[in-house]
C-alpha cells in the first residue's frame, strides 16, 4: 500500500509514514461510556438488529467523531455477525453477553459462505453512510473478528475461558481446521465487501490469542491470518489490514515476521523493545494504552501516554488502546488523552 500527503493521517501511517504526531482512535470508542450511545441503544433492546440497522449504527459510529479530534471512525458492529451470517443463531442476553445456538454442520456453514457478504450488507450500507458523513482527512475502519477468535464463540456458545475450544483442537484437529477453513472464506468475502463500501483500512481481532502453545498459535493464528490476507490480495484488496493477535506474548514477534499484515496491533503488554523491533521492519504498531489507565485518568494516565508517545513515536505508529474503551471510562478520560496526542509534536 502507498500513500500520499494528501491521505488521512491513518492511511500514512499504515504505510510506514513517521509523522510528526501519530493518529489515534480507540477499540471500542463508540459505546456504553457515551451517554448519547446508551440513549440510543436504549430504544434498540435487540443488539444484533441494532448492528445491523444502517441509520442506527452510522449514527453510533460518528458519536465520537463529533466529541473527540478521533482520525478514525471504526464501522459499529461485532464480530459475531459472521457466525449469524453463516446460519448459527446469535443473540445477546441484557447484561451477560453474546450466546450462540447450536453450531450448524460444515455442510450447512459452507453452503452460506458464497452469500455471507451480501447477508450482511447492512453493515456495507452503514460503512457508505458513514464514509459519507465524514470529513475526508478523517478515515473509515472495517473489520472482523479473526477466525480462531470467532470460533470459540461458535464452539463454546459464549463468552468464556476458551478452554473447551482449545481441547477440541487437540481431539478434533481435522474438524477445528475444517471450521477455521469455512471462517477463512467467509471473512476474507465479508472485508472485501466492506472495502467496496467504504472502508479505507481493516482490523483483523484476534482477541482470544493468549494461552495458545506455539504449535497452536501457528495453526491457528499465523495460519489462518497469512491465508486471509493472500485470499484478500487475490481479489485485488489493497486496503492495510491491522492485525492484533491479543495475548499473544512472546509469540507476537513471530506472528509479525510472519504475517504480512501492514500493522501489528499491540495489547497492553507489550514491551517498548518488541514495539521497536517490529517497526524495524518497516510495519507500523498500534497501541497499547491500558483500557484500565484510561478509566483511572490522572497523572500517572498523562505520564503514560507521553512515555507511549516517546517510545514508539519516531516510528511508524497509530496511537490506541491495549483493549477496547471500558463501559465505565469518564467520558473526559477520553477526551483529554485524544486532545495530549493531537497535540503532541
Ligand atoms: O467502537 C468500536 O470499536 C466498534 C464496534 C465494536 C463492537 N464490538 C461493538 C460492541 C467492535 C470492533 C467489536 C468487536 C468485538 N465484539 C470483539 C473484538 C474486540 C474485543 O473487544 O476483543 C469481540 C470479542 C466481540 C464480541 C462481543 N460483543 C462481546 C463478548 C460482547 C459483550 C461484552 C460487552 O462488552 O458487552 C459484545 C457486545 C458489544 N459489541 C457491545 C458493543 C458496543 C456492547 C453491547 C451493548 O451495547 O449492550
């Protein structure tokens, strides 16, 4: 990917430009920490439909455009779309989380792989609304949930400690790289079309990395992720796609080497040195402010953004989170740490 000085901050950084501040937007900036988020999500008691309803989700997606200098919107929607798209019920139960029906059989999921874009072109509509809407020096974000990731959801039927799917890896390692495979195809399909929409950059989450022996983080992770993106440049998507394999520790400078991706999204453990090496390379970071800080606010919230800005500033990099926004973070948090980075340099 190229760019040019005319671009988005987001876009130039994702090429491997330094600039002299780096832009920043945040996991998870639209939602339950905005007032005006919970008011309208207050009149949407169904979360899949409210993702999934273009004027709604536009309207979440540019709330924290309008209080914060963000350089980027991120497209509101989840990452469980894509089993629902693929014929597995999803729903949210009001204060537990996710829960997913009983996984169809490989037949049934492939047979919906083809089609899984356009069952969700709604959220297409929502990226052209948005793009729209927005200032051109702001940019636009896609994404999706990484195949592993999205199948322990698929697996377990919620949100939990991952150790059931992880077990099936062992016991079942033809039927996990089966259904890796079917996610693969549906999600490299389902990006593609939210670039055709309006997205200028991708993030792939991999939110459930950490755990994974290395045999399994390759299988799984580095994999299916190089997979993704060579299925994506087939089809001639030139959109930077950022990975973050969260968790994955020590693995993750093995996962930069070896996934193409043009960034590499750091949790909030991440060393400055791994940050550093990485950026060698000529792949931008982003990264990795403490979701916790952010909420605690204070000195020692100031003190760490500017030692973020200081390690990793004289490289290509985009200022974020470790981890999404908190629901309780005071909505001033946010707004003094946007203001200390675009003001920075
Ligand atoms: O602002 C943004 O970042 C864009 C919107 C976005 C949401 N989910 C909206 C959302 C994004 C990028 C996601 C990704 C997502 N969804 C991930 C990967 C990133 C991560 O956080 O690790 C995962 C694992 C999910 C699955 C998911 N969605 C869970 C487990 C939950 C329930 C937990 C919770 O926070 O409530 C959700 C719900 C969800 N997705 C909410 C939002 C704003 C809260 C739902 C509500 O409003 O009640």
């Amino acid at each position: 990917m190229t760019s040019s000085a005319g671009d988005p901050r987001l876009l130039r950084a994702l090429s491997g430009e330094v600039l002299p501040r780096p832009p920043v937007w945040l996991m998870r900036q639209a939602g339950r920490y905005l007032p005006e988020y919970r008011a309208l999500r207050a009149t949407a008691p169904d979360f899949i439909a409210f993702c999934l309803d273009p004027e709604k989700a536009a309207e979440v997606t540019l709330q924290p455009m309008r209080r914060f200098p963000l350089d980027a919107a991120i497209v509101f929607a989840d990452i469980l779309l894509i089993p629902k798209a693929l014929g597995q019920k999803v729903w949210f139960e009001t204060g537990e989380g996710p829960r997913l029906g009983e996984l169809p059989p490989l037949e049934g999921l492939w047979s919906h792989v083809e089609g899984a874009a356009d069952a969700l072109s709604a959220v297409g509509e929502t990226l052209s609304r948005v793009r729209a809407a927005l200032e051109p020096d702001r940019a636009l974000i896609g994404f999706a949930g990484a195949p592993w990731t999205v199948l322990t959801y698929m697996l377990e039927g919620r949100s939990s400690d991952r150790s059931r799917a992880r077990a099936l890896a062992y016991e079942q390692p033809e039927r996990i790289d089966a259904l890796i495979d079917v996610l693969v195809e549906a999600t490299w399909r389902y990006l593609a079309m939210q670039v055709s929409a309006g997205a200028q950059a991708l993030v792939l989450f991999e939110s459930w990395a950490e755990g994974l022996p290395q045999d399994l983080f390759e299988r799984l992770v580095i994999h299916p992720h190089a997979r993704l993106l060579s299925r994506l440049r087939q089809a001639g998507v030139a959109a930077p796609l950022v990975g973050f394999p969260r968790g994955g520790g020590s693995l993750v400078a093995e996962y930069a080497k070896r996934v193409d991706v043009d960034a590499v999204a750091l949790d909030t453990q991440a060393s400055a040195a791994l940050g550093k090496e990485i950026q060698a390379s000529g792949r931008a970071i982003q990264g990795a402010l403490d979701p916790q800080l952010l909420r605690a606010g204070g000195v020692a919230l100031e003190r760490r953004v500017d030692q973020l800005l200081d390690q990793w500033g004289d490289g290509p990099y985009v200022f974020n989170l470790g981890h999404g926004v908190l629901p309780d973070t005071p909505v001033q948090h946010v707004e003094r740490v946007i203001r200390q980075v675009v003001d920075h340099g």
